[in-house]
C-alpha cells in the first residue's frame, strides 16, 4: 500500500484535523511527542472513536495491543479490545488494511491518514476516514492513537450493521502521510522527502465520532479507482477468490464485480451450477444464499438472497 506524502489539508473532518494539528504542536521539533504529554482538550475530538494500541516488539515479531476502546468503535465492531491484539480483533477481509497503514505509521515516524470505502444495503457509499498519530520517546514509536470515523450519508449509517459491508467490500481511495512540523510548514522529520499530494478542497465541518460525518465533495489523490457501473445494483469491480457451494460439492471461482445485493462470478464448469447456491468469499466463512439470474459458458449472475 504506497502511502504518498501529503498536505494535513487533506483530513476532511475538522475534528481529525484539530487532533492533527494538536499532535503536531505537541511533537515541538521532535518526529513525534511522548504520549504522557498528550491530553485531550474539552470541544477537540470524541473519544468515543479512539483506540490507543501499544506497540510491542520490533520487526517481524511486532504486535499493536490496544490499551483503550472507545464506546462507538466496540459498537461497530460488536467487541471489546482491551487488552487484545490488532491480529485479534480485526477482521481477516481488513486486516492488511489496518495493519499496512500502522506500519507505516511506524516506519516513517509520519502520521498516516486513508480514506476506506464501502456500498451499504441501501447503495449509498459510505467512506471511514481512519487517522494515526505515532507517540513516543527518542526515534521509537512506542503507541498510536487512531481516530475511525464514517462520513454522512442521507439517512445515516448504523454503525452496529456498517462493518458486514466493509467486510463484503472495503476499496482503499486515498492513503498519505504527514511529518512533523506541518503547523509551521516546515517538516521536521525526512526534510528532503518527496512534494506533498495537497488536495484542492478544505476540510469539513465538526462530525461525531463513528457516527456520520458530512461527507466533502473534494477531489483527493486515488489509489486504485473505483469503477462504479451503472445499474439497477451499483456494483464495484474487484478480483476476489471465492467458492461456491452446493448440495455437496465447493468448486473455486473468482468474484469480478460485487454490490450488497449481487455479484458477478466467474470460472471454470460453472454452467453445472444450479440456480442457487451458497457463496463464501475468500477469508471468510459466512455463507451468502444466491439465486442466479443469469448466465453463460463462464460466468454467472447472481442475486443475493
């Protein structure tokens, strides 16, 4: 996952960016400020939409474990994670996700922000705008503290109900990095790094965390573009293993395009497959009932049951 360098103009929320800033004057000519000297100002940011992981380990063998959970990640996520490992509590489908942008956090003394997105059940995207700030003493990143939160969507989101349609579905818009010493533009660490990626458009207004956010409508720097098509099912182009099952047989198939309400599925002997099915992805063990809709010598469409 390249994480480009950018401009702290690209957070879109105004709290994220308020925790930005704070961390960065905090940090007072260092990579990054020891996380005794951070305290969270009344009005600043939800915690009910941080965690605090602890790093443990160096190298290959480096674990995050986190020390606290606000109240709206458990809720999205259905479970509490103190005390347990990002390997732990992430799902298997996000895993490189959350876990690549914490080592880069890591490896680049740099806060890292990503923008993840999503189609829910009503075809509505819905994007999860992620920020890590690195904690330390000397050059060892020794905690971070994440922000998540989703963007507003007309209607709103349920956050106890969002994480199955990331977990279906989950496209990486934008990753990017920041170094030390943005409040003053003149970064600390890296000074001879590459030219910052600095999208047009402002941040938005104050959002809630882990509940909607106002979405802006601004352009960002896209890492694998979505092609959206548009149908009935807006669906989203990919290339994810899966299989499909069927009175006792598994045969293996790929998943070139998916919505929350269908995909299309395409492979080898798939014309012997009857008009419903069990369909898993790869990684997951959930079963989704298909009917076909229709078909052809190698590929079948399917609606989600």
């Amino acid at each position: 996952m390249p994480f480009a360098l950018t401009s702290v103009s690209a957070i879109r929320s105004v709290s994220q960016h308020a925790l930005a800033s704070h961390w960065d004057r905090l940090a007072a000519g260092r990579c990054f400020p020891p996380f005794t000297e951070f305290k969270l100002e009344p009005g600043m940011h939800d915690p009910m939409q941080l965690v605090v992981w602890n790093v443990e380990g160096e190298g290959r063998d480096v674990k995050f474990r986190a020390l606290y959970q606000g109240e709206n990640v458990a809720e999205v996520f259905n479970s509490a994670w103190a005390g347990k490992t990002m390997d732990e509590v992430v799902p298997m489908s996000l895993r490189r996700l959350a876990i690549d942008a914490v080592k880069e956090c890591i490896a680049s003394s740099c806060l890292t922000y990503t923008i993840i997105s999503t189609i829910d059940s009503k075809e509505r995207q819905v994007d999860c705008e992620r920020l890590l700030l690195p904690f330390g003493r000397g050059s060892k990143v020794e905690q971070i503290l994440a922000s998540l939160q989703l963007a507003k969507v007309p209607g709103g989101v349920r956050r106890n109900k969002i994480l199955g349609n990331f977990q279906i579905h989950a496209e990486l818009l934008f990753a990017g990095r920041m170094k030390a010493g943005f409040t003053n533009a003149n970064p600390i660490c890296d000074p001879a790094g590459d030219a910052p990626v600095i999208p047009s458009a402002a941040p938005s207004t104050p959002s809630e965390a882990l509940s909607p956010s106002k979405a802006v409508e601004a352009p960002v720097k896209l890492v694998g573009e979505a092609v959206i098509e548009k149908r009935r099912s807006v669906r989203r182009n990919m290339k994810k293993a899966a299989r499909i099952c069927f009175a006792k047989e598994s045969r293996t198939c790929t998943i070139r395009n998916m919505s929350a309400t269908g995909a299309l599925i395409e492979g080898a002997n798939l014309a012997e497959a009857p008009d419903a099915f069990g369909l898993v992805l790869e990684m997951e063990s959930v079963q989704r009932p298909c009917t076909v809709v229709w078909r052809d010598k190698a590929q079948i469409g399917v609606r989600f049951s």
